[in-house]
C-alpha cells in the first residue's frame, strides 16, 4: 500500500492537515455562535451572517484550484508553506476586530490557507500511495482534518469560557498557525518525486474537461457542490439556532463536534470500503443520509437527540467524502492529477458559498426551520444527478 520508507511521510502530512483542522474549528464553533454577541450581527441577520461563509466559500475554491496548478507546476511544500504563511494576520485581525466585516476578512484568509494546505496535504498523500489504495489514504486524510475540526472547536469553546473572549480567540488561532508553519519548515518533505508523472498528453482545458466534458468528472464535482450545503449548514445554523433557543456553547460544541469526529473517524473504514466495493454506492447512500437526517433534527430540543442527528450527518458525509475524492482521483492521469483535484475541490468548496447564500436566502425570506428543508431537497436533486450520470457512462 505505501512503502515502509513513506511511513513518516504519511504520518507528518496527516498532523500537518490535523492542524489545518484545528484551526477552522475556530471558525465553525465559536465565532458563529458569538456573532451576535462579540461582533455586533444584528439578531436574525441570516444573509448577512453568511457572508463570511460565501467569502470563505469563494476563496477557498478558487486557492484549491490554484493549489492543484501550482502543485503540479512547482511543487507540493512550497504551496503548504505559503499556506501558512498568508495566515498569519488571522489573530490579530480577530482580536482587533468590532464589526463582522473584520472576521469576513479573517475567513477569506483562512480561506486562502485552507485551499492551499488541504489540497496539497491531500495531493502530498496520493503521491505516496498505490492506485488501488488511494481511496483508504484519501480517508485518512479527511479523518485528520476534521478530527482536528472538532478537536479545535472544543478546545476553543473552552478556553472561551475560562479567560476573555478575543485573548482566547487570539492566543487559540496564533498557537496553533505557528506550530503549524514551523511543522512545515522543519518536518514536511516534498512529495511531488514520487507521483508517477509521465508523458501523456493532458486533456485540452482541464478545467473543462473535469467540469463539464467528462460525465462522471462532472457529476462528481456536482455532487461535491452540493454536499457542502450540508455542512454549511451545520456551521452557520446550528450554532446559531441552537445558542438562540438556549443551548449552552459547550454543548453546542459537543454537537457539532460530534458530527465532525462522526465524519472524520468513519472516513478511515468507509475510504478502505471504497477501495474494495467501489465509490458510487457509498456516495449515493451518503448523500440519502444525509438528506433524510437533518430535517430531522427539528423535531427535538433535546441535547442527545441533536447528538444522534449530528452522529448521522456525520456518517453520511464520513460515506460520501474520501468516495467522491477518491472517484476523482481515478478518472485524473497522474500527469495533470493535482490540477484535475484543484478543479474539483473548486466546485466542491464553492458549495460553502453558494449554499451559505441559498440558506441565508431562504432563511430570510421563511425562517430558519426552512434552510434545513432546502439542504436536503438540493442533496436529493444532486443524488439523482449522480445516479443518471454515472450509470449513463459506465
């Protein structure tokens, strides 16, 4: 599966995008939830709350795709290091901050940062990995990521109640970008020696290609979209209307935090699964997860009740994930492979911004009940787009 050689490489990428992590679980627990309080959101202001997370959305799909560019034209630590070097500003922009305006320009940050590091992590570790088990390392990958996600989420949700509310966010988000850059400096070694690039002629306009012309690519990169809505979702909303009907911010944590280690630590098994029973199965019963869990969230106040509906989310996306990257990653040649990655984590992370602006949309209009039904109509359109599309070209 990887040679014995490639061990520590493996393990000091799978810490390094543990970090990237950490650091959004800042972003999707706590500054939600304090909107209103610490950043002067007027209550309610659901369109205009969103707009960090469209800013987030836009930015961070835009930097995958350069990430995938750049990896393949350069190489992967370069990209990981200016990663972390544009997010250095991040705490003293928040700390600093007193208005939204200045955290939509923290997350377009971070946004630029997640683009670049994710990517390149994910990129790094296929390098290293044989074809028949990239959907195993692709799950490995995405388990660390949003295992520090929740690890980072409660973390910070603690410190936020033991000393002042910007020192927290401060101390938490400088800390760990440090260690993180000086991970990199001292501990990461280039990856892009071992892909296996040869000399086939790419694709004409690989972004067309991957978008559009290839069917399967394309209903991929849909449903990659799509599924974001999701997760949007649960950062944005679930804080938010949790906090406002009286649910403490530890537990808020818990919840949200379980959907995450839900989705990070299942990914391991259901990224191995892909590599034996296929991707598109897992996918589709994923997506249809999901569709059905979070509407029933609404039923119940209860903290064990949004504990299980998150366990189930998370499941859902720990199915549908590492498959759907994986099903990218074995339509893309080695030689434009990271570019053909970049193209669809375009489409998957530009999902943060258009959902962000249809449930801040319909939210508006509505009410916040309404956003969770709108999630799971456009997860059920997208699974039928899938299924129509991968059937038709297989």
């Amino acid at each position: 599966m990887i040679s014995e050689k490639n061990y520590s490489l493996l393990a000091n990428l799978l810490l390094q995008v543990m970090f990237v992590g950490i650091l959004l679980g800042l972003f999707r627990t706590a500054i939600p939830a304090l909107s209103e309080s610490t950043f002067n959101v007027p209550k309610n202001s659901f369109l205009f709350l969103s707009t960090f997370i469209i800013a987030f959305g836009v930015i961070k799909g835009v930097s995958n795709y350069f990430a995938g560019i750049f990896a393949d034209k350069y190489n992967r630590k370069s990209v990981l290091l200016i990663g972390w070097l544009i997010a250095l500003p991040v705490p003293f922009i928040i700390y600093l901050a007193t208005s939204w305006y200045y955290i939509i320009l923290a997350t377009f940050i971070i946004g630029i940062n997640q683009g670049l590091t994710w990517s390149v992590t994910q990129i790094a570790s296929v390098d290293i990995t044989k074809y028949e088990r990239r959907g195993f390392v692709v799950g490995l990958n995405e388990f660390s990521g949003y295992f520090g996600v929740a690890i980072g989420g409660i973390l910070v949700s603690f410190m936020v109640s033991i000393i002042p509310i910007k020192i927290a966010l401060f101390s938490f988000s400088f800390i760990f970008i440090l260690i993180a850059f000086l991970y990199c400096i001292f501990l990461i070694k280039d990856t892009k020696k071992y892909a296996n690039i040869s000399s086939e002629k790419n694709p004409k306009n690989i972004f067309s290609y991957v978008s559009f012309r290839n069917k399967k690519l394309f209903a991929y990169c849909q449903a990659g979209h799509i599924e974001k809505f999701i997760d949007t979702c649960v950062w944005i909303f679930f804080p938010i209307y949790l906090f406002n009907n009286g649910i403490t911010l530890i537990d808020i944590s818990y919840i949200v935090g379980t959907y995450a280690f839900t989705w990070g630590v299942l990914q391991i098994f259901s990224g191995l699964y892909s590599d034996y029973i296929g991707r598109n199965l897992l996918i589709i019963t994923g997506m249809l997860i999901c569709s059905i869990s979070l509407p029933l969230c609404l039923l119940s106040l209860e903290f064990s009740w949004w504990i299980i509906c998150s366990f189930f989310l998370g499941l859902g996306m720990a199915l549908l994930y590492p498959s759907i990257s994986s099903a990218v990653n074995d339509n893309c040649e080695d030689s434009w492979r990271a570019t053909g990655i970049g193209i669809y984590r375009f489409w998957r992370d530009t999902g943060y911004a258009s959902g962000a602006f249809g449930l801040g949309l319909v939210t508006s209009i509505i009410n916040i009940e309404s956003g969770f039904i709108f999630v799971s109509f456009c997860m059920l359109i997208s699974a039928l787009v899938l299924i129509l599309n991968v059937k038709k070209n297989e």
